[in-house]
C-alpha cells in the first residue's frame, strides 16, 4: 500500500542518551533505544545521513512557555529530577538529566516546524513526556516536550490548529490540562485509566480495558479519530506513536501484536494525509529491550513510502 511520498525526516542527536537504567521502576528502561533506531535505519539504508536533522536544545525560557517559573527553577535542582524519574541516587551536581530534556525537546520543536514547512513526515526519535504538568513532573516527565513545542510553534506561525493524537498506553493527561481551555489545541487520547478529567470541549479521552487486542483498540481509534479531525480541521497533527500498548510491553496491559500497531500507525498517517495536514511524530512510551523496533517499522514504512499491513 502507497500512502505517503518517501520524503520526510528524522530527528536526532546523539545527547539523546541518559544512562538512567537501574533497578526497580527504571529496570524496563533500554537507554539505548534511540540509538538503536537511527543506526539500523542507517545500515539498512532506509535513511541517509541528510535526511537526519540535528536539533538545537530547548531553553530554560522555553520550558517557560508552559511550566510556572517556580517550576522551571526547581528543575535545576537535579536531586527533584531524581525523585520524578524515580532514581535512588543524584549527584546535586549532575547536569546531564536535564540537558538530556533539553534536547528531546529541541528535537520535537524542530519536528513540529521541520513538519509544517515541508509538509512531510518528521519523527523525533525522542519526545512524547505527556505527564508533565505546569507545576509539577510525573510519570518519568519532568518537562511536556509536546506542549512547548506547540507554544513554539504557534509562536512562529501564529495560532495554527493543532490536533495531538497520543496513543500511548497511559493517558496524555498533562497534555491535555495545559490546553483545556485553549481552543487553537485538541487534545485526543487512547488509554487504559484516566490520570486526571478534562473538563475541556476540545479533549477526547478514548478508555479501554486491560487485554485489549488488535480488533478492539482498532475499532475504538477508527470510530473516533476521523470525527475529531473532520470536526476540528487540524493545521498540524503531533502524533504520540506510544510502543507500550504492544503485548510484549514490560509496564502495558493491552495486547497489541505487531501488525495492529503497523495498522494503528498507518491508519493516523493516512487520516492526514486525506486532509493535506503535516505530522510531526514521537516516539513517547514503549519498554522491555525489543520496544525500539515498533518505532523502526514504523519510520521504515514511511520513509520507503510503502507499508504491508
């Protein structure tokens, strides 16, 4: 099946790397996932080396645009990082955590940007910390990537429509509270449990049980993604391509084989493609050692502009 023009890019560097893999909660955690993705797209030749794009990091006054300053300041302290990424050790000293935050989000500002000018596919091999709140990390997110790239978008481009569709295992919940009462941002998510309620006309959180499989996660995308994109008319979509609903996923509880999110992905892309809209991916969660080849099947489908599903 044809369905995107081969031409798009990724988004990479090699800060995008954080030896934070210890015991307990970060145990699921293959620190060299990125990496893994951007060397076999290289030996296989799926990507050359000017189709890789190297982002610059975010600021501290970028992080501004959607956390309080309180916050911002207490993100300097590494010892608060530790406790939002569950870590049992932080130097006071150790700058690498949040500079590793720096350029993720650096990289989804380029994609977002990168995605909208072109009007092709960008995928930071990074991003996706949808917990993130104004005033508070959770969940392995200290900063929302997805929202200060939107802010630094719209900042550029003016108050363009911007459609999220995170379809990561757990709920986009910081997301989706920074832009409850924003109507230039639509908020729309597939997840097992609810972190938070949106009171918000323009967020749609879609919920399904555990075990859920291929057919019925299907179903629940297909019934309620083209009615929020047909009804909101997106500029831009920021797709959260989450690998933890997949049934090998060490944190998940759906079952998803390998083709129904290849079909999960393919059935998002070609939504915008219908609607001429550019997409910039993420890779947000996914966990156990073999997670990083969801995303690679994914970029391989898009960048050949072909897709077997």
């Amino acid at each position: 099946m044809l369905f995107f023009q081969p031409k798009s890019y990724i988004v990479y560097s090699f800060e995008y790397f954080l030896g934070l893999c210890e015991k307990g909660p970060r145990s699921t955690f293959d620190c060299a996932k990125f990496r893994k993705i951007r060397n076999a797209l290289l030996k296989e030749k799926i990507v050359h080396s000017k189709e890789i794009l190297e982002p610059a990091p975010a600021s501290w006054d970028d992080f501004l645009l959607v956390h309080s300053p309180e916050y911002v300041e207490k993100l300097k302290d590494p010892q608060l990082l530790g406790k939002i990424l569950f870590l049992d050790y932080v130097s006071p000293f150790d700058t690498d955590i949040i500079e590793f935050f720096m350029w993720v989000t650096g990289g989804t500002i380029l994609a977002m940007k990168t995605a909208y000018e072109k009007q092709v596919p960008v995928f930071n091999l990074g991003g996706g910390y949808h917990h993130a709140k104004p005033g508070k990390g959770e969940g392995f997110c200290p900063v929302n990537d997805i929202a200060i790239g939107i802010r630094r978008f719209q900042q550029e481009f003016g108050k363009k429509r911007v459609l999220v569709v995170d379809l990561d295992y757990h709920q986009g919940n910081g997301t989706a509270l920074m832009f409850q009462d924003d109507d230039s941002c639509f908020t729309y998510s597939i997840h097992r449990d609810n972190w938070d309620t949106i009171d918000s006309k323009t967020n749609l959180d879609v919920r399904l049980p555990d075990h859920s499989d291929d057919k019925m996660y299907l179903q629940g995308l297909k019934n309620s993604l083209p009615e929020v994109m047909d009804s909101f008319q997106p500029e831009l979509v920021v797709y959260v391509a989450g690998g933890d609903p997949h049934y090998q996923d060490t944190l998940g509880t759906f079952e998803l084989t390998d083709k129904g999110m290849l079909e999960r992905d393919i059935f998002v892309m070609s939504q915008a493609k219908e609607r001429k809209c550019p997409v910039a991916i993420l890779a947000g969660g996914g966990y156990g050692q073999e997670s990083w080849k969801l995303y690679y099947r994914f970029i391989k489908c898009v960048m050949r502009g072909r897709c077997d599903v």
